[in-house]
C-alpha cells in the first residue's frame, strides 16, 4: 500500500482531519504516524479511535490536535503531545475552519463507488462532512469491505487521492458490568417511559441501560454514537419501526450491528445535522442519557478530567442535556458510579477539579448513582446539595457536609 499521498498532497501548514470511530481510515493514520518525522509545519486533528494506531511510540512525534483525550489519546494528552480544544462535538468544524481556514486535509474512509460514482461514508459521518466542500485537499481510503448505508455520499470527483483497501470494520465491545452499574441502569430505566426518544453512547453503562430497557414499547432513537444495545432493543421489540424511528451518527460496534445498521432502515445523518438542541428540542420525550467523571453538590458536570489530567472530552453532553431540558415531556439525565478507586473517592464531590465544567448545573435535571436518584429540577442550591449527598456512597456522605 503506497503512502505517496502523503508526499503528494500534504504540505507544510496543513491541518490534516483525520476521520474517527469506525469511519477512521486507520491504514492512513498509520501512514502519517509512519511519516511523522517528515510532517514538517503539519498538524494532524484527530477523535475517538478504535485501532492502535495512535499507541504506536512514533505516534508522539506527532504534531495532534483534537477535541479530547479519548482513548489512546490520554497518555499522549498526559505527555502534553495533544493540543487540546475545548470545544462541542457540532462544533469542531467552525472551530477547525477558524484555526487553519485554507489549509485543511480531510482523511476519511468510504466504500467503493456506485455506477454513478458515488461513495458512501458507511457507519460514520463525523465532523469531516461539513468539512469536505471547503476542504483544499480529501483522501479517501476505499476500503471494499465497508457497506454502502443511508449514510451521506461522496462523488469521486471530489477525491484528491484514493487507497484502495480490503479490511473489516473495527469490532468494539462495551465491556463487562457489574452489579452498580446494574444497579444504576435500573435507576435510569424507571425514568424512560414507552414512546421516549433516547440518546445513549457506547460502553458498559450504555449497554446496560439499554438492556433495562427492553420491556419498553415504542422507543425512538436519536444518538451520535451507538453501540450492539440498538441491535438488542431492536430484537427485543423495544424500537419503534417507522423510517425516522433511528437517527444516528455512528455505529461502533460488532459485526451484527454493523449488519443492522446496513439494512435495518438506520438513517446516518452528520452530527452536525443530528446534535443541535434546536431541532431535538422540537423532539417530544426527549430523554438524554450521558455519563460523567465527577457532579459536584451544585450539580455542575465534569466529564473530561481528573486529577492526573484531561481523558475524555466535551463532546455532544451539553448539547444532548440542553435540547432535552426544552423538549416537551423531555428530561436531561446524568449518569455515575458513587466512587471511584475502589470506593476510595467519591465522585459526587463539593468541588470539581479546577476548570472541568463540562456542563453547568443549569444544564441537569436528574443525577443517577447506584445508590438513586437526585431530581434536581426547581431545587434550590441548599436542596441539591442534600438530594446529591444521598446518592454518594455512604461512607463519604458526611465528608461531603451540605451546601457547597
């Protein structure tokens, strides 16, 4: 497989937007993590990646840029090898465009072309999408074994340059629960009625929230990110089946999904397209479920750092929560683990780590641990901190002490 694209195409200067999840052309990051004593003046932007790409030791000479430290990328972040934008998972084109207008290389994945000359991005359409029309150069890798699906297309007149490939998609599983996050599965599936629409993402807590969801009837999916529980909802009859039941962005995943995704009538829509609280909140029974790091006794959220540095990112949470809290009949849900460390440190904390406000307390309106639920709608400061302090784990309720 030839990396000549790179000496052809990329020049000193570039921002090079590498594309994530399991739209990442993961042959061609290899190429440019190969490349990267030879990349002078480039910058390479990239996300969530499911391959190992980024783990390689070369992969710290060079110059990264993303909207998180997902993944991988937390040890480069911790290494201070990745420029870190604070930004909204909607937001990244704006903000790349603003950061090296002109100057932008887009690198993603499609499947081969149709009779008309059309790829599709397959399970994928991140912020790349909307950075193509503007884009000074596009690299696609062609890989054969990536479906055609509802997803947006790309003519092959707007390639730059093509690698052709043959591999399959990165399989991606949730990890193995446990009984708290059972137990706040079962806490958060007494807040989602039948006929809600749902915003999930992938890993155990997800998974499992979906699988206390499969006595549901009638539920509507609008997610960035979903994993195998859509399969599993789907099988169960959870799902509604009307064209517009299921809205995603990406799947990540295992090959059935993957499968799923294909012919079961999931539309792919851009995030840029799907994450905007101006729309979902016309959604009614929007519930929005997301996951966090820490919530201190006011209700602020704090999904990217902890105390050894930046691991995640802000993503489409405030987003998500905001278009919710506007919804009709919607509800904006925090999900957490009372502890971390083995019960050493209570995530529900009287402060969160300096400058880790991922979503204001304005932003929440119920705070799930294993231990219950926190309704925080129309409490004052003084009542939150005490329903927030009776679901930190027992042992650190007296540290926590009331108002913050």
């Amino acid at each position: 497989m030839t990396a000549g694209w790179i000496t052809d195409v990329v020049r000193p200067g570039d921002l090079v937007v590498v594309a994530q999840g399991s739209g990442e052309p993961t042959p061609l990051l290899e190429q440019l993590v190969d490349a990267a004593a030879s990349l002078t003046d480039v910058e390479v932007f990239v996300g969530l990646s499911h391959s190992g790409a980024l783990r390689r030791p070369e992969a710290a000479g060079l110059s990264l840029v993303s909207f998180g430290a997902m993944g991988p990328l937390a040890r480069l972040a911790a290494e201070g090898r990745v420029a870190v934008l604070p930004c909204h998972f909607s937001d990244v084109p704006r903000q790349l465009t603003r950061r090296a207008a002109g100057r932008v290389v887009v690198v993603v994945q499609v499947s081969p072309a149709d009779s008309d000359g059309y790829h599709s991005l397959g399970l994928a359409v991140d912020h790349t999408w909307e950075l193509l029309a503007g884009a000074r150069a596009v690299v696609a890798e062609v890989n054969d074994q990536l479906p055609h699906t509802t997803a947006p297309r790309v003519h092959a007149s707007q390639l730059t340059a093509t690698v052709p490939t043959s591999r399959p998609q990165p399989q991606v599983t949730g990890g193995t629960p446990g009984e708290v996050h059972r137990q706040i599965a079962a806490h958060v599936a007494g807040l989602v009625p039948d006929g809600a629409t749902l915003q999930l993402g992938v890993g155990v807590l997800p998974s499992v929230v979906a699988a206390a969801l499969r006595g549901r009837r009638g539920l509507r999916v609008r997610s960035t990110l979903v994993g195998d529980w859509l399969c599993e909802l789907a099988a169960a009859g959870a799902l509604a089946t009307d064209p517009d039941a299921v809205v995603i962005s990406e799947a990540a995943g295992s090959p059935g999904l993957y499968e799923h995704v294909a012919t079961g009538g999931v539309r792919i829509v851009p995030v840029g397209e799907l994450n905007r609280p101006d729309v979902l909140a016309g959604t009614p029974g929007f519930v929005a479920v997301n996951a966090a790091l820490q919530v201190d006794l006011t209700g602020q959220v704090n999904a990217e750092e902890l105390g050894s540095g930046y691991v995640a990112g802000i993503g489409g949470q405030p987003d998500f929560l905001r278009a919710a809290q506007r919804s009709t009949g919607g509800l904006a849900v925090v999900m957490l683990p009372a502890t971390a460390r083995s019960g050493q440190e209570s995530r529900i904390v009287r402060r969160l780590h300096a400058g880790a406000v991922t979503t204001p307390r304005s932003g929440v309106d119920v705070v799930v641990t294993e231990h219950g639920t926190a309704d925080l709608r129309g409490r004052s400061l003084t009542e939150r901190a005490q329903a927030l302090t009776a679901i930190a784990a027992p042992d650190h309720r007296d540290a926590l002490g009331g108002p913050a």
